[in-house]
C-alpha cells in the first residue's frame, strides 16, 4: 500500500485506466463474437453493420494504445474476410 500522497493518487488513476481499457477490451470481443454469430447465420447486412462500428472501436483502442495496432489490423483482416467469404458464398 503506497503512503505518499502522489502514489496513492496514482493507484486511483491506474485503477480508473484499467478498469476503462477493461470495458473497451470487453466492447471489442462482443462485437466479434455478434459478427461471428450474424456470419453463421448468413445474415451479410446485419454482419456488415456491426463489422463497421467493431472497426471504429479497434482502431479508437489501437490509436489509445489499448491493443497493439497490428493486433487491431488482423483482428478486423480476419473479420473482413469472413465477411467477403459470405458475400461470395450467396
């Protein structure tokens, strides 16, 4: 347990990050998963959709440094083509 007054402030702050990249982190795979769940489904629309909003959230998360950018850039790789595969499958 920290004694400073400064340190103290900064487990409140890293508490308060963590918590916040937490719900990001958690928003991100939700939306893959709906992705993935809209796939299988063959509903191509409804997958495009919510693969535009999973893309702005990786790239805001990438750009906060909250995953990696290349992380960000196969994550939304391998949805797109998943998504291209369906559109060329109906």
């Amino acid at each position: 347990m920290p004694n400073l007054k400064s340190s103290k402030k900064d487990v409140r702050r890293t508490k308060r990050r963590r918590e916040r990249n937490s719900r990001q982190k958690s928003a991100i795979r939700t939306y893959a998963k709906n992705i993935l769940k809209a796939i299988k489904a063959n509903q191509k629309e409804e997958a495009q959709a919510l693969y535009n909003t999973f893309a702005s959230l990786v790239d805001k998360a990438a750009k906060k440094n909250i995953i990696h950018k290349k992380t960000a850039n196969r994550n939304k790789s391998r949805i797109s083509s998943k998504i291209s595969a369906l559109a060329k499958a109906a």
